[in-house]
C-alpha cells in the first residue's frame, strides 16, 4: 500500500465510532518515524480552527478523540457485566453529574424499566451512594422538570393488563386540554403529571390510543418540538420499541453529539436480554435497514464485533 | 463450554497484562445475566478481603481493573504516533506528578537518549508547558536526588568515540573512593555527580571497564541495593541493553506493581526504531527466551498484537 492509502485507510480505521484496532496495529505498526509524522500532520483537521498545531490543541484534540473511541468496547463490557440494577443506579447517578442534556437517560431508565426492576435500581442507589434516587434528582433539577423527574423515579406502577377504558377516555380529554391551555408550562400542570407518573404503562397506552381517535394526531404532534423532557417521557411510556428505534439511530451517527452517541452502548447493553427482538423489527421498518447493517456500517473494531454480539441475543 | 470453563476462559481473558477483546466478545458476550452474575461473584479475590461486596469495593476495583487493562492498547497507540520529543516531553511531566517511585523515568530518558533527542524533548517541554524540564524537577523533586536529577536532564554530551583513557582511570578511582567514603549519601558527592551527568557515555562505559579491572566487580554491585535512583543512572548510562532488558522482564510479571508494569509500553514503543535489536539480544542471553515469547505468554489480545509486531520491527 502506498503511503496516501496507508493515511487512508488509517484515517477510516479512527473515523467510525470505536476504533478498528486490527487496521491500527497492521498499519501503524509497520511505519517508520517519517509516516507516522505525515499521518498526524495530515490529522490536522481536527484542530478548531483547521490549523496544525504540532505541541498544542491538535495533540490534546487528538489525544481525547483516542480516549474515548478506544474507551467504548471498555465501557460497554463494564455495563454489560455490572447487575442491572447497579448498572441503572450508576448510570443515573451519572447523568445527574453530567447535567440537564443528560436528564434524558434518568427518563428512559424510570420510564422503561419494569416497576420491579425500577424499585432494584432505587435499591442499588441506597448501597452504592447512602442516599436515595429522588433525594438525588430533588436536589440536583432546579428547573421546571424537577417535579416530573421526582414522580418518575419514584413510582412503582401497577403492572397488570387491567385497564378501566372510560377513565382513560376521561384523561386522554384532560391531556388534550391541559396541552391547549398550557402550552410551553405542561410541565407545572398537576393533572399531566398525576396522570404520566402514576398511571400503568397499559392505561397510558389506552389513553395515547383515545387521544389519537379523537383528535386525529399522536399527542407527541400536539407537543412542543423543544419539550424533549416530554417528549421522552411519553415516547419512552407509550412506545418503547420506537422511542429506542429513534434513539438508536440517532446514535449511529459519526457526526453526533456525545450525549448522543452515548446511547448506542446504553440500549444495546441494557436492552439485549429484555426487548431486543420487538426493537430489531421497529428499527427495521422506520429506516428499511436493519440495526446490525446499520451497526456494521458506522461502528469499527472490538466494539462492533461486541455490538453485534449482544444484538443477535434477541434473535 | 461448561459454565465453569467459560468462567475460567474468561478470568484468564482479563488475567494477564491488556485484554484479550476476542475471548470476551465470544463468551461473555452469549451469557446470560445469571452466568454473568456468577462470573463477577467469582471474582471476589478482587476485594482486598477477599470478600465480595456487591455494591462497593468489588465494584470499584473491578472498575478500576477494566479500565487499566481496557486502556493499554490505546496507550501504546498514542505514544507511538507521538513525535518522540513531544513523547518523552510528556512522559517526564506525568512522572513528575505521579511522584518519588516514577522518577526511574526521569532518568532513563535522561540517560538513553542521545544528546539531539534529549534536548529536542527538552525544546518540546518548552511548548507544552510554557516551561524548562529542569525548572519542574528542580522545584518538585525535595530530597536528596535533586541536583542528579536536575544535572542529567540538563546534560548534552559530546557523543563522539574520542575517550581519555588515563581521565577515565582516573576517575574510576574518584568513584571507588567515593563510594567508600560516603556509602550511602553517594548523590552528595560531588565529584559522583560531575563525572556521571557531564562525561560522554563513551567516557563512562570505559571507566565503568576499568573499575571492574580495578576492583574485580562490576560498579553496580558495590552500591547500596536500595539505591534505586543512583542504580537506574549508571545502569542506563554504561549498559543500556542490559537495562532495558532487565526493565522488561520485570515489567512482563502480572503480579508487578503499575510502576514496573508501565514500562513495557514505555520501552517497547521508545526503542522500537532504536535499539530494539540489540535489547532483544540481551534478552535472550539473560533469561533464555526471546522477548516475544515472553510477550506471547504474559500479554493479552490487541495489545499483545501491537506489542509484537513494534517488537518485530527490529529484527
């Protein structure tokens, strides 16, 4: 291979997300001073303002680009051989630490979480921190999702198939006023909290059903698009399969935000043993590929072939 | 494979020096939570009481193992596409900060490198940290070792073969008395100091010599033993593949302090287009296997690869 394609296939070999250590190793590996120099200086792309800075930014740009591509395959074997219920702690503990972009992961693990396996988290938080959950999220979410947040980590649903179809007819009608006269305040509306953080996963589905008979639209349509707190919350209540779809896809994007692309380790480990299969399938329909092409296609080494791995569990 | 034999499969994937990402991929990768569940509660040697702790210590330091082992590859790939300068610039700063213990690094890049290559680290100490190396191990090194210190990564030494051979007699009497004399406070003397970080290492190689014909032994054994500092000196000084070797060997020891068993990335990478050849050599001759089936045996997957085919390039 002549140096340019060497660069090249390099350059690919860091471009995805995880790094294809094989490529590395073969290539690099077999470099002399001179190349390896080249290759760094032709990296200079990633310095902010497009410049070469041999002792500055670039370096440390550099440096932090390989820490956490060849953190992923670390990170998701860590996950995935922790207890789900510590795993679920840490994790929130974590976003918690991270702040409000990261809020979302506190929703996903309340919202998708059996309620047992919710309570198993709640516990594990007690053993790993010495304090609870929604002392935690009370304490660190100032602003107006405190309150969900609160309410979501501490219920325990009822989870059986019982639905009464009259009340839920009933609160499809008050989710549909209180989203008219609220607007951008949902959030402070007690009847819209009562009714998404004490309310049985099936009783939510019946009333996202009545809602959309009897106004026409999903009620995420009726939402604001900026309300992502929301959104999650009845996404990941309503429709779990799709609200991992989505997710997931998100991820599968070089270009993402970490924050984003984070989620691809987080679902994969967390849901392969629980809903891998139903979330294949929704994947597969919304984008016409399925998540292990998809997979192939962006992630890179170890962590892909680990990826994979977990994915196929749910076949 | 039994569970049993997967468990063992997958403690000997994580037991050695880096991971061996493939066993993990394939077993722990098809497990499901109960196995994965026994696997960590196998684990328990972990916890310094030889207990296990679900929700804390185990946890932690089984964490803390991952990453450790998980981060070896991504090391050794980042100090090889490092420009050598800027490398051994870094390298001297963290051991700076690590402390006492790390200051054989110090000296061992102050005392293998040739006279270009140190001040070329020192050039490059200069950009990265607004500051001269000797500056920083003046103001953080507080004992006795200071001014040796200080002295040798100051040094740029005449490095042609020209050496006085009635000097290099006589000063290996200088050394002789002086080791007599002042026994364990040798880093005070100042006569030590001036001939080890001023003359060449032609100079000191043949005064080594004569001291041997001298005094029937070699310089090093009338040390005392628990000299570390004055020992890593005139080891890497007067016999560099004998050094390297010997640091090697220590470092390819699982049970190894992280001190020791971070040299095998520091030297395999720095030596990899330097000396490797004559190291390798020196290897075999002192403990009766090649240096790459040693690293077969000890190291573990990607990283084993890497740590090879750097190896390799020497021969």
């Amino acid at each position: 291979m002549a140096l340019i394609e060497e660069c090249e296939a390099l350059t690919k070999a860091f471009s995805g997300i995880g790094v294809d250590e094989k490529s590395i190793i073969s290539i690099a590996g077999k470099w002399n001073p001179v190349q390896t120099d080249s290759f760094r200086k032709g990296c200079e792309f990633f310095a902010d303002d497009g410049h070469y800075h041999a002792f500055e930014k670039w370096d440390n740009d550099y440096v932090k680009l390989l820490e956490l591509e060849f953190s992923r395959l670390r990170e998701a074997v860590l996950l995935w051989t922790m207890h789900p219920w510590e795993r679920d702690a840490r994790m929130i503990k974590e976003s918690l630490i991270k702040g409000p972009k990261w809020y979302g992961v506190i929703i996903e693990i309340a919202c998708t979480r059996s309620s047992e396996e919710l309570l198993g988290a709640r516990k594990a938080y007690h053993s790993l921190f010495d304090r609870s959950i929604e002392e935690d999220v009370a304490h660190r979410v100032t602003d107006v999702n405190r309150n969900l947040l609160v309410a979501l980590v501490s219920s325990y649903r009822y989870q059986g198939p019982k639905v009464h179809a009259e009340t839920a007819k009933a609160e499809a009608k008050i989710l549909a006023n209180a989203i008219k006269s609220s607007g951008n305040e949902l959030e402070k509306n007690a009847e819209v909290l009562r009714i998404l953080t004490t309310r049985s996963k099936a009783s939510l589905q019946a009333i996202f059903k009545h809602y959309k008979e009897l106004y026409g639209k999903n009620i995420e349509e009726d939402l604001n698009q900026d309300d992502l707190i929301l959104r999650d919350t009845i996404g990941s209540l309503g429709y779990p399969h799709i609200y991992f779809s989505k997710v997931l896809d998100k991820a599968l994007n070089v270009k993402a935000d970490e924050y984003t692309k984070d989620a691809l380790t987080r679902v994969v480990v967390t849901r392969a043993d629980i809903d891998m299969k139903g979330i294949n399938e929704e994947y597969q329909k919304l984008y016409g590929i399925s998540l292990s092409q998809k997979i192939e296609e962006i992630t890179r080494g170890s962590y892909k072939e680990f990826l994979l791995t977990l994915v196929a569990r749910g076949n």
